[in-house]
C-alpha cells in the first residue's frame, strides 16, 4: 500500500462537507460497493452515474472511512509485533500482537458520550466500555478484545478530518506498538448469553488529535 498517495487522495476529501444525509443501511452499501475497488478520489467519482446526490454523499464517506481504516491496519502489519489475520472477512480478528487476537476499530471522539477528552484519557475503561455499549451492535458487535483508535480535533466538528493524517496515525501506532504490554490493557470481564461463561477482555485507546 503506496500510503503516501493514499493520503494525498484522502487529504483531498476532507475539502469538502463530510454529509451522509441518511443512516447507513444494506441497500445503500449495495449501491455503493464500488468504494472498495476505488483507490483514488477519480475511480471514485468514475462510479457515481446514475446515482443521487444523497447516494454520492454516502459512497464519498464510505471511501473515506474503509481506506483509512485499511490504511491503519496496513500499519500494525508493517510491525513484527504483529501477524495480520489470514482470514481477511473475519469478523472478531483483524491481526494479533503477540499472539494476542484484536479487532481493530476506528472511531472519532463520540459526541454522545457524557464527558470530556480529559475524562476520557484519565479513564480509559469508561470510554472503551462505552464504545463496546453503543457501537457495532451489527455484524461487528462482540466482545472480544478491541483496539479503538479514536480521532479527536480541537475543532469539534471536524474530528472526521483526523482520519486523513495516515503520518501521524503510523507515528501513534508505532509508539503504540513499541510501548506495547499486554499485561497493561485495561480490561474487563463478559459473561457469555448461553453458556454464562465468564472470560476477560483486553482493550485498549490509541488517540489520535490535532
């Protein structure tokens, strides 16, 4: 992955108004599967025949938010640390760090959480339980081990332009990894619905602010 260019093509999304216009919903990811193919902002615009301006909005997000997040991925994957997930439509595992499996989810700092970043930072395991409580309770709604990057920018209604800095987010994850001990994550314990099988959780906040 050319991760220079990529930047630069995700740089350039971030000129104009990130509008989704609607919820996201199967039949529109339908519509917009194109994304995945599109590694630049023009294969991108090459797919939008015949579609609505609400439609563009969606496929511009969603182009946005998938590279960026494989972008992220790519970069624990250039770490020895790490062995991505040979299964690449595996639902729980994107890659494990010492042998440690994690999923991996990006995330800019939730308006509906109830504190500050201060807070947040101070109290890791109050975020990450949130996040576990109100994202992803589809297809990637579990709780197994998580690793949340989380985008914040000093100009609260921008925290989605973050996600385009892919130098500063390898500089964090590099820190990230280096630093890595997993006897540190914060954790917690779940009780499985069927079995009533208790097993513990690792996760843990690589932030990312401008």
């Amino acid at each position: 992955m050319d991760l220079k260019s990529l930047e630069e093509e995700l740089v350039e999304r971030t000129t104009f108004p990130y509008i989704w216009g609607r919820l996201q919903d199967d039949n529109a990811d339908k519509k917009t599967n194109f994304i995945y193919n599109a590694k630049t902002l023009n294969e991108l615009i090459f797919n939008f025949d015949d579609l609505s301006d609400e439609l563009i909005n969606y496929a511009y997000n969603r182009w946005f938010n998938f590279w960026s997040a494989q972008a992220s991925e790519y970069m624990f994957s250039l770490n020895e640390k790490v062995i991505p997930e040979k299964n690449k439509k595996h639902k729980l595992i994107d890659f494990r760090i010492e042998g440690t499996p994690f999923d991996l989810k990006g995330t800019v700092f939730p308006k509906a959480y109830p504190y500050s970043i201060e807070y947040a930072k101070s109290n890791p395991l109050d975020l990450i339980l949130w996040l576990y409580t109100n994202q992803s309770k589809e297809g990637r709604g579990h709780y197994g081990n998580r690793l949340f990057i989380v985008f914040y920018n000093s100009n609260l209604n921008e925290h989605w332009k973050v996600k385009s800095n892919l130098t500063l987010i390898n500089e964090k994850i590099d820190i990230y990894l280096n630093n890595y001990n997993l006897d540190n994550l914060p954790e917690f314990i779940v009780r499985g619905k069927l079995s009533k099988k208790e097993s513990l959780v690792k996760s843990d906040i690589i932030w990312i602010e401008i």
